[in-house]
C-alpha cells in the first residue's frame, strides 16, 4: 500500500475502473482509498436526499429530518460535501420538503454547504400546481457557482432574481426556463445580466429575448452565446416578441452564437447596421412569419455578406396564425436554397418551412456534389403540409455517401415505398464520423427492404432518427380576436393543449396522425432490424474473407506442388527408347 501511495496517477487509473459500489467498498475499509472513493462517488450529485442521509436521517413521502442535525453530524457532513462539483436536482426523483430546507438553513454551523460547487440545476418536472418554491435552491449558491440553470420559472420570482446576481456574482453559463411570459421577469431579468459581468453563455425561453434583455446583453464583454433554452414539458402558452434591434458600439464584442426570432428581411436589415456583430459563427433564426420563397431566396443570398464567418445556420418559418393559410405560400423550391452553396465557410444548414420543399434527386445530388465541406444538412423532414406527397426515393442519400465524406448529420424525408432510384456500390459508406440519419415522418411499409438498404450505408455505429407527431404551431399569446375567430372560438382550448382543437382548426386530419403512429413504429423497426442486418453482414463479410485467405492458402500450395513437380521431373532421367 505504501509503494501504492507513491505512484497517485496509478491509484487514480485504478479507481476510475471501478463502480459506485466499488468505490464505496473501498472508502469504508481503506483509508489510503478514502479521500479519492468519496471524491468519485459524490463529485456528481444526482440525488440531495440521498446525500443528506449521511447529515441526519430522511422520513417521510416529501423528505424531512427525522431530527435536527447536530454540529458534530455537520463536521461529519462536510467531509463528503467538500466533494461535490455538481448537482442535478429534480423534484419529481427527490422530493424534499420545505421544513427540509428550513431545517437545513437553521442548523447550518457556516454560511456555505457545498464550497467547492461549480454547477447547479434545478428542476421540478411535477405538475405546475404543485411546484416547489426555486428559492429553497439558494440554500447551495455561492459567489464560486458558475454555472447556473434554473427550470419552473413561473409565477413572482422577481427577489430571486434580483438577488441572483449578488449571491452568484461570477456565473459564466445562466440557463432559465419558464412556462410563462416575459412580461413578468423582464426587468428583473435586466437587472440580473447587468450583475453578470462575466457571463459567457445563456440560455432563454423562447419569447423572452426582447428589445430590453438583447440590449443588457450587447453589454456583457465575455458573452458567446444566446441560445433558447429548452421548453418545459407542460409549456403550452407561447409569447411571441419580435425584438428591434439597434447595436451600439462595441455591442456583442465576442458573440460568436445568436438565436432569435425575427423576420428574415428585418434580420438582414438590422445586420446592416455598422455595429452588428458580423462575427457570428453560428445563428439559429426563427421567423413567425412564414417566409415566402424570395424572402428565403434573398435572406440565404445576403448570408455571406453580412456574416462572412458564418459555419452553422438554423432557420426555421413557421405560421402562428390561421388568418393566412399555408397555400397561399408557394412550395420551396432549389431555387430558393441555391445560394446556400455559396457560402464559403458554411458546413451546417438546418432548414425547416410549413410548406413542402419541391425538390428532385437531381438536385440533392446538385446539391451534395457543390458541397463537399458540409457536415450536417436537415431540411424541412417534420413539414406539416404535403408530406405525403413526397416523391424522393431512398436514392436520395447516395450522392451524399460519395461526395460528403465529412457529413456528421443528415435529415431528408424520403418515400422508402417507392423503389430506390439506385443502389449503392460494394462497400459505400457514409464516412467515419456520421452518426445520425433523421427520417422524420418519411413513409414506410417494407421494414426488411428498408434495413436491408439502409446497412449498405450507414456505419454501424449511426442511429436512425424519426418523428410520431408534427411538430404544434406556437400561438401568440394572447390571442386577438381574428384569431380567435380562425380557431372557431378555441383560443382558449388550445392554450389549454387540446390537441384535437389544434389539428381541427388548422386542418390535420387524424387519421394522418394515427398514419404516423404507424410510421414511427415502423422506422423503430428498422431501427431494432439494423444491428441484425449489421450482424449478418459482417458475418458474411468475415466468411468471404475466410474464404479468400483459404483460396490464397490453396493457390500458394499448388505453386508449392508445381515447383516440387518441376524438380523431380529434373531430378529423374527420361528414358529413351
């Protein structure tokens, strides 16, 4: 043990081999193992209920002290609480009790539990009546946190965040999560980033970057990325704000991530400002309005001027109003998305319109071979309009097997009923690094022909992706009375989640939502049947070359056997009559 004790980057290798019942074997009978078991077991903490077992004892449904931690327990505690980094709370998996964190804050010998926490989330996932106040998260903050993310930001928040940035001053990364408006928090939101000044990264609600808080952010020196921070799983209203723009100078210095909602024409002017930031490598842009062709056509045409360094774009049009049908809005075209082409340092375009993309396997094949460079393409597979009559075969993805050999990510509705228009080569792949084939709500029957098509393709580590449902519209909120009068009087209903009010009024038959129940069960299928296929294959692949390594072994001893012929031939006289 002592040799062991001399050689730390061998005890480190050995117990990062080992399981959390390992690891805790090891820290209760040895105490060279101790300090670095406990570093590995609690430096991730999943679980505060079970980590506060070893404070004093949990009862109860909704967890509460059995009795109330005395010094000597806290001394004992903070042995194992000088460990944890990180902590990922959900209410729903560790229920605590109120009269936990009053216990908890009363008996505290000190001012900070855990001093070297660097990461906090905090998450309810229950039902909204019965959310537990974000406060009680307070208990674990300090001036040290830098990364902060916050769900169930709903109902009167505003000295949480007000104190936020005096309890937490150097938080780097902020995510907030709301099921509510932003009419609430915007100011006390404000006041939160002005107190950041070394924020780096954050994540909002969609709906919450207004006018205000993009202006707060313009001021953040160190700030790289605004991005929308994922829904809540009961979201069902959905403010819809559309910010004015006007940079000042020396606005976003070090963005290099934005996403927004505007209109692409306003986008495109704003960015002509002279104090925009220009250097974005990366915008994930979402219109309420939904685009027309041209505007596409001109917004994707102005790209490579007005963000020169742009790498990842993501833009997606989508209607939140019935008062203008979709069919007023002619298809897209390749028209349209030809002058992706053009810009010079794109390699990912994620592309996604209610309307259908009226495009041939000419023009993806166009497409792959004019963009050798890309490494991740999504185009439109969840449209909610004209799927059906989607005429791609599977086809479709040959010319990005053999041009794209950088592609990472690929998501095309294709007709896997209809023959495929051609069959891929002995031995044609998608290149090392794919890892993902999103179908979407493509049609399907034949599972065996599919799996059996899609194993020629794609590398056995890659995973099919695909869609149940089509993705719901997002309705302003509130609704006007126009619209109210589109949806037949069930504004209400549908800021409710009735789902069959939303595909009434904006015409989803439900029979194509059960068609793509089917569909989704169908593409699991393939899914479940690709390893097998993948299995078999490599089978036969391995008995071809067992067959060629014993065909050369042959060959080899047949020449063995001439030349042997050839030397007793020489070595025996002939007889001459």
């Amino acid at each position: 043990m002592e040799r062991l004790e001399s050689y730390p980057e061998l005890m480190s290798m050995t117990l990062d081999c080992l399981q959390d019942a390992q690891l805790a074997t090891c820290a209760r009978v040895s105490k060279l193992f101790f300090d670095r078991a406990i570093e590995r077991l609690y430096r991730h903490v999943r679980r505060l209920d079970v980590l506060f077992e070893i404070l004093s004892p949990l009862v109860g449904k909704t967890k509460e002290f059995a009795r109330a931690p005395s010094p000597i327990a806290w001394k004992r505690f903070m042995i194992y609480a000088a460990k944890v980094k990180s902590i990922a709370h959900v209410q729903a998996e560790a229920s605590l009790s109120d009269s936990f964190y009053l216990e908890l804050t009363t008996s505290l010998p000190g001012r900070v539990i855990f001093p070297n926490l660097q990461s906090l989330h905090w998450h309810s996932r229950i039902y909204r009546r019965n959310r537990p106040d974000i406060r009680n998260s307070t208990i674990f903050m300090h001036k040290n946190l830098s990364l902060l993310e916050i769900g169930d930001l709903s109902g009167d928040h505003s000295a949480f965040l007000q104190n936020l940035a005096i309890v937490c001053p150097n938080l780097r990364h902020l995510s907030l999560r709301s099921t509510g408006i932003i009419t609430a928090h915007e100011d006390d939101v404000v006041k939160l980033i002005e107190g950041l000044n070394s924020l780096t990264v954050i994540l909002l609600p969609q709906g919450w970057i207004t006018t205000k808080i993009l202006s707060a952010l313009s001021q953040r020196p160190l700030l790289t990325k605004i991005d929308f921070a994922p829904p809540e799983a009961d979201q069902t209203e959905v403010s819809i704000i559309t910010p004015s723009f006007d940079f000042a100078e020396y606005a976003f210095p070090s963005l290099e991530h934005l996403s927004l909602e505007s209109s692409t024409a306003k986008f495109i002017e704003c960015m002509q400002s002279p104090f925009a930031p220009i250097n974005l490598t990366s915008l994930n842009l979402t219109s309420y309005e939904l685009e027309k062709p041209e505007e596409i056509q001109n917004f994707l045409g102005a790209v490579p001027e007005i963000l020169p360094s742009l790498a990842h774009l993501t833009l997606c049009s989508t209607s939140t109003s019935v008062a203008h049908p979709v069919e007023e809005v002619a298809d897209i075209t390749f028209e349209c998305l030809r002058p992706i082409i053009d810009t010079a340092n794109l390699t990912s375009f994620v592309f996604a319109h209610d309307c259908a993309i009226r495009m041939d396997e000419a023009d993806m094949a166009f497409l792959a071979m004019n963009w050798p460079a890309l490494r991740e393409l999504e185009l439109s597979v969840r449209a909610r309009w004209a799927l059906d009559e989607c005429y791609l075969t599977m086809g479709v993805l040959l010319p990005f097997v053999r041009h794209c050999k950088h592609l990472r990510r690929l998501g095309i509705a294709f007709n896997s009923i209809l023959p495929p228009s051609s069959w891929p080569e002995v031995r044609e792949t998608f290149g090392p690094h794919f890892h993902e084939l999103n179908v979407g709500v493509s049609p399907i029957e034949d599972v065996k022909n599919v799996a059996i098509f899609l194993a020629q393709i794609i590398p056995a580590h890659a995973s099919i992706v695909w869609s149940s449902s089509l993705p719901r519209p997002k309705i302003s909120f509130p609704l006007t009375h126009d619209e109210d009068d589109a949806w037949g009087g069930l504004g209400a209903l549908a800021m409710d989640g009735i789902t069959d009010a939303i595909d009434g009024a904006f015409g989803v038959n439900p029979e194509f939502g059960k068609e793509l129940q089917n569909r989704g069960r169908l593409w699991e299928d393939v899914s479940k049947a690709l390893p097998v296929v993948f299995e078999a294959r490599q089978r036969d692949e391995k008995r071809l070359r067992d067959f060629q390594d014993e065909l050369a072994r042959s060959e080899a001893r047949n020449k063995a056997l001439e030349r042997e012929l050839v030397i007793l031939r020489d070595a025996v006289p002939v007889k001459r009559f």
